[in-house]
C-alpha cells in the first residue's frame, strides 16, 4: 500500500496538525529548549510529570495526547517514506521535533527547564 501513498501530502497534513498543537499547548518549536523538554515529556513513562515538566494545565491533556499521536503518525510517515526511497520533510516544527527526539534517543542529557 505504500507504493500509492502521497508521502510528501502526508507529512504536509501531520506537520501542519502538529503545529495546531504546539500552538494550542504554548510550545515554541523554535526554541531548542521547549522542544528537548517537549521530546522528554513524550518518551517519559509517567505522563503526570511530563505534563508537569512542561506546565501543560489539565484541560490540555488532550492536546498533548493528540500531539504524541500525531509524533507516531510521523515517525511511521518517514519510516515508510524511507522503505520505499523516499525521504519526507516536513516543515520547521516537524525538523525540530524530529531533532530533539533524535537527540533524546542519543542520550543527550536532558535540558533544564527555562525560568
């Protein structure tokens, strides 16, 4: 099925969503920091203290749930995209975040939080 899939199509639409959420939950994926911390609060096993790390407020727990959702979508996008010879960008949200999930997987130590 991956032979007739719209790669480029499909990581335009997730990129975009992705940055819906980053909006929705106050995150700059322009700063490096925010996106090491946000990398961290997807990868943790106790969400209560991801959303905690980020000062996500409770009534937008659904945003950051959607938002690792949309993470997966857009790992499975480049894994695919990349098993048929293709490989997918996305725009500057999805590079970053991309980048700071790379980094957390490398064992870059995590980043404090800003103040």
């Amino acid at each position: 099925m991956a032979d007739f899939e719209n790669f480029s199509q499909t990581a335009s639409n997730i990129a975009l969503e992705i940055e819906r959420k980053l909006v929705i939950l106050g995150l700059d994926w322009h700063n490096p920091v925010t996106m090491q911390q946000l990398a961290q609060s997807v990868l943790a096993e106790d969400k209560k203290s991801a959303l905690d790390l980020l000062g996500i407020p409770a009534s937008a727990n659904q945003s950051f749930f959607d938002l690792q959702g949309l993470i997966s979508l857009m790992l499975r996008t480049m894994e695919e995209g990349a098993d048929s010879g293709q490989w997918i960008h996305g725009s500057d949200a999805w590079k970053a975040l991309a980048k700071a999930l790379w980094d957390q997987h490398e064992g870059i130590k995590p980043v404090p939080r800003e103040t």
